[in-house]
C-alpha cells in the first residue's frame, strides 16, 4: 500500500468514528443543557460559588458571568506564573516574566493556548497542572456555553433569558468534558504517554553517559487539550514530542479528539431548535470545508514542492516518520480548522501552500468545525449572513429558523465578522511597520511576513498554532498577541451574546412557501460559498504576500 | 457608581469561587485520579517506556539518541559512530527553536521553510554524508535512493525511528564495521520493522535504539 491511499484510508477510518459518535454525543449535549436536574457533585459545587443556577439570566447577565469568570481566570493565571519561583513542585523553574506571563494567562484563558515559553524548561507541576491543564477544561466550556445561549436564542420566544451561565459552565466541565477526557487519558497512557510526577531526572543512554527528562502529568493534559479544542503543549514539540503522542494510532486518536466536540455540537443545535436537519446542514457545511481543505493539504504535501524538500525527496521536514506525510496532514488541517494549534507536525516546514491552507484554515474564522462552542457560534453568525444575502436576492426580509433577521440582527452579526480579520490585518500591518518586530523572522522574504500574519491570524482566530520560526517572547508580540486573542475572544462574544438576546425576544415566524428552506442542500451550498467568498475577499491581498508567493515561486 | 463597584465585585468573587473550585476538579482531582489509575495499570508505559539492555536502562524506546564517536579536541559537533545504526540528523536544528541534538529537556523543529538557504543546504550536506558514509566495497548508495527522512530532522527533534528504506541502506556499512554478515543484518532490521497499525494507520519504521540494542546483542554474542 502507498503511503497516499494509507493516508486517504486513515481520513475514512476518522470520518467513520465521528458518525458513530455524532447522534448519541450530540444527543447527550442537548440533555445535559436542557435538563432541570442537577448532579449531588454539581449542588456542592454551586454552593462554592454561590450561585443559583436556576436564576434564569438575561445576554447582559449572561454576558457579565462570561467576563467575570474569564477576568478571575487570567489573574489566577497570572499570579500562578509570576508566584511559580516559590511555589512547591516547581521543578527549579523561576518567576515568568511579566510580559509573557501576561500573554500565557491570556493565551489559555481564551482557548488559544498560543506558547512563548518552551513547556520543558518553563513550567512546573503546578503551573502546567492546576494552572493550564484547568483552563484546558474551563475555557472550552465557557465556549460552549456560549454557542449554547446563542442555540437557546433561536429556541426560545417572547423571552430575553438565555439560561444560567453557571450551571452551563458546570454541567459543562462536569458532564461533559471531564468523563470525556479521563477515557481518552488513560487510553493515551496504554498507547505510551507519560504521566507521573517524576520532574526532572536522568535517565541512561545506549552511548553511555545519560539523558535528562522532565516528567509530568502530561495525559491528562494531553486528552483535554485535544478535546476541549485547547492545543497548548505540555512540551515545546507539542503533539510531535513521543511522549504527549506515542503512535501512529495514538494521533489518529488525537484527531478525533479535537474534531469530536465541535461536529457534534451541531447535532445538539438540531435538537435544541427542534429540527435535526438543520443541524445536518450546518455539519455539510462544515464537512464539506473540512474535507475540502485537507485533501487540498494532502496533495500538496505529498507533491512537495519547494527547493528543499525536492532535493530530500519528500517533505518531511519539521514531520514524524511514524505519522508521515499522511497523517501530518490530516492533523494539520484539523487543528487549524479546530481552532485548537495543537501541531504533530511543524507547520513553517509545509509546502508553501500547504503552510497556506493552515492559514486560510484559521482565516476562515475557525468554524469548520471550529473550536468547542465557538465554531457553532461562529457558523450561526455566518448562516445568518447567508441568510440575508439569500433575502436580498429575492427581496424578502431575511428570516432563519423562525427569527426574522432585521436590521438589529445583521448588523451585531456584521460586527462580529468585521472583529478578527481588523485585529489580524492591522496589527499584523504594524508589526511589518516597525523596526524591531521583524528582527524575530527565522526565515526571509515572504516567508518571513507570513510567520508575521500566521502569528496575528493564530492569536486573533485563537487558535494558538504557530509557524514557530517566529521568536515570539519579546515585549512586542507578547502584548500584542495577547491583545489578539483578549480582543479576538471576548469581543465577538459580547455579539453573539446580545444577538441571541435579540432573538429570544422574538415572536416566530411561520413557514410559508417562500421561506428559505435552510435545512436544504441549496442552502449549504450557498453557505460554504459565502464563508469563502467573505474570507476571500478580506484576506487575499496578505496571502498573496505571504504563502502564495512562496507557494507559486517553488 | 459605588453600587456597580459592589456589584462587580461580587460577581469576580463568584468567578474566582467558581475558579477554584473548578481549579480543585479539574486540576487536583482529575490528573491526580488519571495519574492513580495509569500508574496502576500501564506503569512503565506512564513512566516513560524505559528499556533496558544488560539490565541497565538505556533511554525509553519512544526518543530518539545520538549514536556519536567521543567529541574530539576542536571538534563543534562528533562525528557518528557508524558501527551503529544512526537516526534522523540531528544537525540542521536551528538556533531560534534550538538544537536539540536529541536531548530531550529541549524538543523542537528547525521550522525551515522549503526555499530557506540554510535548509537547502543542510539537505544537500546530509545527503552527500549519507551517500558516502554508507558506501562500503562491493556496496555504492545512489543518491536516488536516499529516502527523505534520512536528510530532514523532525518535528520533535526526538524522532525514535527512520523509515525501512533508511535501515536498508545502513545495513551494508553495519554489517561491515561489525564484523557481521549482510543477511545476518538485514534480517535484524526485518525484525525490527514495525508495519503500519491495521494495516493503515501511519508509515511503516524502524525503531533505532531497540535495532542496535538487538545489534549490540548479536556483535556479542558473535
């Protein structure tokens, strides 16, 4: 068997486990947020914070306990690192640095989990464990209880409450994403990643003399990071480090991890709305990119084109023996799509063009599937605008499942869409600007600017992926990418938050024979090509600089 | 406006509350159940696959080493101990993400784009050291057949294995510098050759550290 067809077979085999899990785990999601019962452990837990969660909560409430808990997270983060040199189990390892100390607690609070440091020779057992690894869990649930209130907009009528963001925060963390992750932990501990408390010690080698490893408790960081679409290493290699992913089946496994939450969560918009149709829409659409956009990647890498990988013979720079190309780019493109930057393999080494796939993956606003939450919202905002397009055509006021889209709705949607792409392009504008940033490229010429956008489009996007040439800990890019991902977050948040109010409050309309029938292969259609058309358009004069040039050059 | 004060306030002490007592589930509770049940069940694999030769552990069989001659007076980086089956380069690893040199507290890629310089270089000068360093008499290494694992360092800079091809044209010089026989040698890295799991799943490989401990057994008892 060639090494293609291995790949394409590996692409089936993930595609296959996914639909197994897509009706029951989609199912499961909408109970845990609709269901008025709650779990003894989360009446404890409740009771810690001082909550009701029966308080139903309007989008400005919903949206203070969002910022609130997010606000809380980023100091605790904060404080964590720059306490670390006194903190027990820290491994020797000192004080983080006020700057990249910042952007850390920025990065992981906002499931972009972008990394300055090198995990190896940074972080201790505490940090990484009761720091990180919570915000692994925490983060991805605040984005689903997002996309959740959003879902709740469309569901509900003649009613501004969204639900109690507490109770989904819990239930969340709780029902959802722990079981989830102690499963897929200990299965990555039987196929060979670490997980102890060892620290720092020497090991033997075959040559004589001995090597120093740091051990910790990477599993357990390991699963959530994939599952909750996070992508923070416990190491600098990150999910090309053996020890975080052992085995040809072990990233396989770590693929559908990070794809399993976002494709389900549309089987859960189905439900809740009362329509599973439409969900199946939303996941064509999804489905379609995603397949898309990795068999693109796949052609790609395999005909490795550039000077380099033409005189090695393959491109497998910066790629695992055990994964090949095959694998590696079926990873590529689920993590950048995903929202989650976890890499098992170096996205800088890629094929000009396959470095811009990756971009354009994250151009594209994560929502194919998206990150955990944040992909369904992000896809609903752009159903909307498909929607009004669709209304403009004909001359009928806009309506999707059963909410009119008035002049209120498309422009909260139309801001949203406006936020990442301003953040990514000015500020990777500035950074091309000024003298110093510059000085951090690894590599010239157009390669150079797009580690530049890669980095501006991974932070804004939160997706945390990096084309890693790019010496990101100076005081420039830790404050800037930091504001990237705070901005690129919670601003588009405070939208969807305050569309879903709007649409709460709502009568529904009933369906006539000239409704748009959303749940119709038409309008996938219509959506994949709008989602590209927008993305198209806002970003081809930077990617024309960068991985186009690169990639029509070689 | 000291009512809002009191009122934010409040709420970031419900999200510092909610913090801690997630921070309790899912960063105490959690690893530490994880760690209990793995540690129980998969000890050797949670600690790292160390494997052992002469009853002596030598490194985990999941990263990669250096098999290097003695660093010589004014040398920068040693030369390879051909008598052993050698891995991925180890040169070529950049300075920005570090040259691992396969030590493992520091892991890494070059991050090298395909028209870098330096890169084309590296290639260039790792192909040409394989070619020569594996031509032995009676035994000539096409540059064709150089696979291309065997001239690009990984992305974790602890790649534990290289491709079947790669072995395969090790086997000449190792049977030579050992004093073993060529088919002795080849069915050494036949054994060690893992397929692709089910038949699908990843590349077929050759774990580096597990064939020459295999070898160090077979010089010794030979």
């Amino acid at each position: 068997m060639g090494p293609v067809l291995a790949g394409v077979l590996q692409l089936l085999a993930l595609i296959a486990a996914l639909a197994l899990c897509y009706v029951p785990l989609g199912n499961y999601m909408a109970k845990v947020y609709t269901s008025d019962k709650h779990w003894r452990v989360e009446k404890w837990i409740y009771k810690g914070i001082g909550a009701n969660p029966d308080t139903e909560m309007r989008w400005p409430a919903y949206l203070r306990g969002v910022l609130a808990f997010s606000a809380a997270g980023i100091l605790f983060l904060y404080l964590l690192q720059r306490l670390q040199g006194v903190l027990p189990g820290s491994l020797g390892f000192q004080a983080i640095d006020p700057d990249q100390a910042f952007n850390t607690a920025v990065s992981f609070v906002t499931n972009t989990n972008w990394q300055s440091y090198y995990g190896e020779q940074a972080m201790g057992h505490v940090v990484q464990t009761a720091g990180l690894a919570v915000q692994n869990f925490v983060s991805a649930a605040v984005g689903i209880a997002v996309a959740v209130a959003l879902v709740r907009g469309f569901a509900r009528s003649r009613t501004g409450d969204l639900g109690n963001f507490w109770a989904d925060l819990v239930r969340g963390t709780i029902r959802i994403l722990v079981p989830l992750a102690a499963v897929a932990a200990i299965v990555l501990v039987a196929l060979g990643a670490i997980q102890n408390f060892s620290g720092i010690h020497e090991v033997g080698q075959f040559m004589g003399g001995s090597q120093q490893w740091n051990g910790g408790a990477v599993a357990s960081q390991e699963a959530i990071k994939e599952l909750g679409t996070n992508g923070g290493g416990y190491f600098n290699a990150n999910s090309a480090h053996p020890f975080e992913n052992p085995t040809p089946f072990s990233n396989l496994l770590e693929i559908f991890l990070l794809l399993l939450i976002p494709l389900a969560l549309t089987r859960t918009f189905g439900v809740m709305v009362g329509s599973v149709k439409q969900g199946y829409a939303i996941l064509a659409t999804m489905g379609t990119i995603w397949l898309g956009f990795t068999a693109l990647m796949m052609w790609t890498e395999f005909a490795h084109h550039g000077p380099a990988f033409q005189i090695a013979g393959g491109a497998m720079e910066g790629k695992e023996v055990r994964f090949g190309v095959g694998g590696s780019s079926i990873f590529a493109v689920a993590t950048t799509l995903t929202s989650t930057g976890a890499v098992d393999s170096f996205h800088s080494s890629f094929t000009g063009l396959g470095g811009g796939i990756t971009m354009l993956s994250m151009m594209l606003g994560e929502i194919a599937p998206g990150g955990t939450g944040s992909g369904l919202y992000g896809i609903l905002i752009l159903a909307i605008i498909a929607v009004f397009i669709a209304g403009l055509m004909v001359g009928r006021t806009p309506e999707y499942l059963g909410k009119k889209i008035g002049s209120r709705e498309i422009k909260l949607a139309a801001i949203y869409i406006l936020i990442t792409p301003a953040l990514v392009l000015v500020f990777t504008a500035f950074a091309m600007a000024l003298p110093t940033p510059g000085n951090s490229m690894t590599n010239s010429g157009a390669h150079g600017f797009s580690e530049i956008l890669y980095a501006y489009t991974s932070a804004a996007n939160n997706n945390g992926s990096a084309f890693a040439g790019l010496n990101a800990d100076t005081q420039w890019f830790n404050t800037t990418l930091g504001l990237a991902m705070l901005f690129g977050r919670f601003l588009p948040m405070v939208f969807v938050l305050a569309l879903a109010g709007s649409l709460a409050e709502q009568k529904p309309v009933p369906v006539t024979a000239g409704t748009l029938r959303t749940e119709k292969p038409l309008f996938t259609g219509l959506l994949v090509g709008a989602i590209l058309i927008i993305t198209g358009l806002t970003y081809f004069p930077a990617l024309a600089l960068g991985p186009l040039a690169e990639g029509l050059a070689s | 406006m000291n009512n809002s004060v009191s009122t934010t306030a409040r709420l970031l002490g419900a999200g510092l509350r909610a913090l801690l007592v997630l921070t309790l589930v899912t960063g105490v509770i959690y690893p530490l159940v994880v760690t209990g049940i793995t540690q129980g069940l998969f000890n050797n694999k949670a600690n790292g696959s160390e494997i052992k030769a002469d009853g002596k552990v030598v490194g985990s069989s999941l990263i990669g080493q250096a098999y290097n001659l003695p660093l010589k007076k004014g040398q920068e980086t040693p030369d390879p101990d051909l008598k052993w089956f050698q891995g991925r380069p180890q040169n070529g690893l950049g300075s920005n993400s570090v040259n691992t040199q396969y030590k493992l507290i520091l892991s890494g890629a070059t991050n090298r784009s395909g028209d870098n310089a330096d890169l084309i270089k590296w290639v260039k000068d790792a192909k040409a050291a394989v070619v020569k360093d594996n031509s032995v008499a009676g035994y000539t290494v096409k540059p064709s057949d150089v696979p291309a694992d065997a001239v690009t360092s990984s992305g974790s800079g602890l790649d534990p294995d290289i491709s079947p091809q790669y072995a395969d044209i090790q086997v000449h010089r190792v049977a030579d510098k050992n004093g073993l026989s060529v088919a002795q040698v080849e069915k050494l890295v036949k054994d060690h050759t893992t397929s692709r799991t089910l038949g699908f799943i990843g590349e077929p490989r050759v774990n580096v550290l597990e064939l020459n401990i295999a070898l160090k057994g077979l010089v010794t008892k030979g």
